[in-house]
C-alpha cells in the first residue's frame, strides 16, 4: 500500500494528462485528413483513442467535462499499487511527450510544420519533469503541457513519409496497449467493446468495409503475438455486419425509386425470400393469451426443420418437416389503411433480420423469408433454428406433431412462470445462469443500437429458449432441456431503423412534456411511462434500455412484471416506473447483488430527454460493464 497523498499525487497527475493525450490523438487524426491516403490509419488512430477514453471512464475520468475531479475510484486502485499508478503515468507522459516534441515529430515520424505558431516554442516533457517521469506532477505542470499543446495544435502539418508516419501509430499503439494490460481482464474486454460506439454514426458502407479489414488484421496480429485480440474480432464482426446491412438499405432505396420512376409497385426483397402462405395452416389460441404461442412447422418443398412462434396465433405448415419460428407484422396504418410506406419498411426489416454471418453478439435468429397474409394486411416473417434443429428432416425420423414438444422453444415468460412453484417450493434459475442471461441480451440490445435500429418490443415474452442441443450432438436433445446459455431476442414486430419511425413525431421529444391526453391502452407496463403517456414521441434507444431493465428485473426477481406490480394505479403511468426503481433498489441487492441491482436502475431512470448518443454510453459502460462484473 502506498500511502494517500503520493496516490492523489499521481492521480492528479494522470487525470491531468489523460485529456492532453486524447486530444493529442485528435490532433495526429486531423492532420491524416488533411493529408489523404491514410483512412486506414484514420481508423487506427480513432481505434486507440477510444480505447484511451474507455480506459478514463473505467476510472471515472470524464475527458470532456471541465469539472473538478478527485479520482476517488483511481486513488483507491493506485493506493493497492503504487508501481500501477507510476507506470500509468510514466506511460501518459510518454504520449503527450511524442505529441509535444514538434523536432522528433518530424524526424522520427515524418509529420512536417508547415505554418507555425509564433509563440511555440520546443517542450520535451522529461526534461521538463527532470530528467525523470516518476515525480509528482503537479497541477502546473499540467497547465504548462496543455498550453504548449494548445499552441502545437494551431500549427499546419504536413505529412512526409507515410511509412515513418506509421511507426508513429504504432507507437502510439503499444502505449495505449500498455494501459490496457495495467487493466483487469474484464476491464480490458468492456474498454475495448466500447470502440462500438464509434460505429453508430457511421452509415457509410465502404467505411464500415474499411473498419473491418483493419481490426481483422489488427485482431490476427495481436493473436500472433500472444495479446488480447477479442474485442478486436467483435468490432470486425460488427462493421462487416453493418456495411452489409447499410448496402442492402442504400440498395434498396436506389430500386424503390427507380421502380416509383417506372411505376411499378410489385415488392421486393434483397437479402433474404418470400415464402408461399398456402403452404401454413393456422390455428388460434385462446382469447386472452398475453404470451407467444409455440409450434412446430414444416413445408413439403424443403427437407429442413425450422421454427414457428407466432406473436398473436400458431402456425403450422401443411406436414413435419421444416421447422420455423414466426412473428407477425402489420402494414396497416393506425386508421386501418393498408399504408405503402409501412410495407416498404417491413421488407427493409426482413432484409435487416435475413443478413447472414452475423456477429455472435448478436442474438437474433436469422429470417429465412417472408410471407403475405392478404385478409389481415401483414406479413409473416419466418426464422431459422440452430443447425442441429434446423438440419433435422423428415428423414431423420421426425414423427407427428406430438412427438414433436420437447423440441419446441418456450419464451423467458413462460419460464419464470413454469419455474416459480415445484413440489410446492420456488425454483429459480441460478444465480450464474441469471447474470449470463442479463449479459447476453444487453449485449445484444448494444449492437441492434449500433445497427441503428430501436426494437419496441423488449419483454420476457420476446425473449426465447431452443432447445439445447444432445450430448450426441447433431440434434434436439429429448429430454426438453432447453439451451439457456442462448437467450434469442425476438418480438420484432414493431421494430424500425431508428431515424424512420413511422407514424411517431421526430421533434416533440425534445421541446415539449409527454402530454397525457394521447394515453395509450395498447402500450403495457414494459413500455417507458413517457411513451405510455404521449405514444406520439418518437421512439428512442432509452425507451428500449428502459424495456431491457424491466427484464432484467423479472430476471432478478425471478417474477413476471405482472406479479410484481398487481396493484398499481393504472391511470398513473409514471408511478410504474418509481416502483420499478424501487423494487431495483430494495429488493434487488438480496437476489442478485448490488452492482446488478445499480445495472438495472440504471436502465429505468432514462428520460424522454436522453438522445441516444447519451443511451449508448449509458448502455455500455453502466450496464453492460455493471453485467461484465456479475459472477457467481
């Protein structure tokens, strides 16, 4: 232990120099704009510096706000080892040291001044802290280095050697990989995922290429060397997935005005097929179902097993043997007019779900096509199992549709209700099964976020189990087990791009309060009380954090919300909401503990105020990273 007042010390001068290296890293990627030719570098450089942010909001070190702080959190990880808290520093000082030296920037790494500021003069950051990086720096040192940045950034630079320029991100690279291994293997994995977020604003599918090549490379050169290389692999997943995704918009918003041009209407799909509805038969459940209905389904034309979940009615092909699990999505308008915009949505989401190669952070199943139902104005949207369910054929022995139940996917809701009472007792999932569960559909929730979609619809009834697969392998397993280490989130029909909610305002959300005379019946306690109380808001990502935490609370609690909240006054929208965050912070902590509990609070205090921007962040670094450190 060292003692407190060398921790603040080093602490001040860490939360001092880590804006001054963050910009800094700005400042080398403004001036590979400047210069072209270097977009790889661009990514690699932006890759790093969200990393170095990701490493300060591990550490609660805000680097754009100008308030005060005191580094409780970095004090107390310095106070258990100071040699952390001096190589952390030192490393800081090497960064803003290569930023500063205008003369080595030049010779070593080929970036030129072109234009410089009268008033700038040469700083080498070890010389001025004596020859040495281990003293305390103090608050003036501080000042001193981020004046003299200030000025090196009102400098024109000129790039001279692309190769000398890369050794310069390369050793900006090792740096910040450095902090990365002062950090927890759980800290370094939630650091890294952040990187995510940058991929949010970029809808361009060329760049999104880009993005993924480079951590492709980046993720097989760290494996070779021994480092960390995960996160880097799920960011290339993800870009690719998006670039992918954008395509198909970009596409098919090229075909829909070329086919307006020529005036034809016949829809279209891109990604992924229509399906013929005379090949299913329905069947109703009864009235009053307020949980998905599961079956089995099969068409003759294809010797392959799918799943069918419908939303509001089974449906069953016309004989076993391919298995599919459906949902249903309206194109009708809120006054019952078939609505041609509606419909081009729909066929934009069933491309959407139908991209193959999916990240595995990505907990959908795939759409595997699309039907029509003309009487009721909707499409059906079919999706695909795993393999072992989905390879699975009439010639395999699959038999009548009862013999078929123990292969049928049950829904998070129907869990929590089966499970509560056996042999007169409560059977709740284990704890280590709960905080995996939790992980997986926020993570999950992250990337649709990425994608730049909004679900609507997050409930423990769109959350669904297959079954797990048997110790054989290659197949269902017969006991009815299902796979609870693979919670698939579905429910997606009232899911949309976010920046085209259909049918919602785009601009009341931020200028005026929820107005309670629009109430809306058909949105139930899942939903955010500000949508409940105006359903024309917009749809925003907090709406669905907000959604997420209500499941996560069931998760916890091991109750379905209707059970934990019997008695509330319906006409109170915002009283559901307080008494979720209650139940969160009361009766939370005893199940689950008190960093799941504060993961969960978190979900549901989001406002109709928080753009999405905000809800990222929230998402990731106190949801997702509260989740990371859940185990049992």
């Amino acid at each position: 232990m060292v003692d407190p007042f060398t921790a603040l010390g080093l602490a001040t001068g860490i939360i001092g120099l880590l804006p001054i290296c963050a910009n800094g890293f700005t400042f080398i990627e403004g001036i590979c704009k400047a210069h072209g030719g270097v977009a790889n570098q661009i990514i690699r450089i932006r890759g790093q510096r969200s990393i170095l942010r990701g490493w300060g909001k591990t550490w609660d070190i805000p680097l754009d706000d100008n308030k005060p702080n005191h580094g409780k959190k970095l004090r107390r990880w310095i106070e258990e080892d100071p040699e952390r808290g001096s190589n952390v520093q030192e490393t800081l000082c090497a960064i803003s040291d290569i930023f500063a030296d205008t003369k080595n920037l030049e010779k070593k790494y080929g970036v030129v001044i072109e234009r410089r500021d009268a008033n700038l003069h040469q700083l080498n950051i070890k010389d001025m802290l004596g020859g040495g990086v281990n003293k305390k720096i103090a608050e003036q040192d501080v000042k001193v280095i981020r004046n003299h940045m200030n000025m090196v950034m009102r400098c024109h630079f000129k790039l001279r050697g692309e190769t000398k320029f890369a050794a310069l991100v390369e050793r900006l690279k090792e740096f910040v990989d450095n902090l990365l291994k002062m950090c927890s293997e759980v800290q370094a994995q939630r650091i890294e995922n952040a990187i995510l977020k940058e991929l949010s604003s970029n809808n361009n599918p060329d760049h999104l290429r880009s993005i993924s090549k480079v951590y492709e490379q980046e993720a097989v050169d760290r494996k070779k060397a021994g480092q960390r290389y995960q996160g880097y692999e799920l960011i290339k997943e993800v870009a690719d997935f998006k670039a992918r995704v954008q395509h198909l918009a970009e596409k098919r918003a090229v075909e829909m005005a070329r086919r307006r041009a020529s005036q034809r209407t016949n829809a279209f799909l891109l990604s992924t097929c229509f399906l013929n509805e005379d090949d299913f038969r329905f069947s109703f459940p009864e009235r009053g179902s307020q949980e998905s209905t599961l079956t089995l389904a099969t068409v003759d034309r294809l010797d392959a097993l799918r799943y069918i979940v419908s939303i509001a009615e089974a449906v069953m092909y016309k004989s076993i043997a391919n298995l599919t699990w459906q949902e249903w999505k309206s194109y009708k308008d809120s006054d019952g007019r078939d609505n041609s915009d509606y419909e081009s949505h729909i066929l934009e989401l069933a491309d959407f779900l139908g991209v193959q190669n999916r990240p595995a952070a990505f907990q959908v199943l795939p759409c595997v096509g699309i039907f029509r139902d003309e009487v009721r104005s909707r499409f059906g949207f079919a999706f695909e199992p795993p393999s072992y369910i989905s390879n699975l054929g009439p010639k395999k022995g699959v038999g009548k549709d009862g013999g078929l139940r123990s292969w049928t996917p049950v829904t998070l809701l129907h869990l929590i209700r089966r499970e509560t009472i056996i042999d007169g007792r409560p059977s709740i999932l284990p704890l280590g099964d709960r905080f995996h569960m939790a992980r997986k559909l926020a993570q999950t929730l992250y990337v649709i976020h990425a994608m730049g979609w909004v679900h609507k619809n997050i409930r423990s009834s769109s959350v669904i189990f297959v079954p797990a697969e048997s110790r054989y392998g290659g197949m269902p397993s017969m006991s009815g087990v299902k796979d609870l280490a693979n919670p698939y989130l579905a429910g997606f029909s009232f899911s949309r791009p976010k920046a085209r909610s259909y049918g919602e305002s785009d601009t009341r959300y931020t200028s005026e309060e929820p107005r309670q005379e629009n109430y809306a019946s058909t949105l139930d306690w899942y939903h955010h009380p500000s949508k409940r109380v105006d359903p024309e808001l917009r749809y925003l990502q907090a709406f669905d954090l907000y959604s997420l935490g209500a499941v996560l609370l069931e998760i916890g609690l091991w109750q379905s919300l209707e059970t934990l909240i019997p008695d509330v006054d319906f006409e109170d929208e915002f009283t559901v909401g307080e008494r979720l965050i209650k139940l969160a912070k009361v009766e939370l902590p005893g199940q689950m503990g008190s960093i799941y509990a504060e993961a969960v609070k978190e979900c549901l205090i989001g406002t109709w105020k928080d753009d999405d921007a905000y809800t990222q962040e929230k998402l990731c670094w106190k949801v997702n990273a509260a989740l990371d450190q859940c185990m049992a």
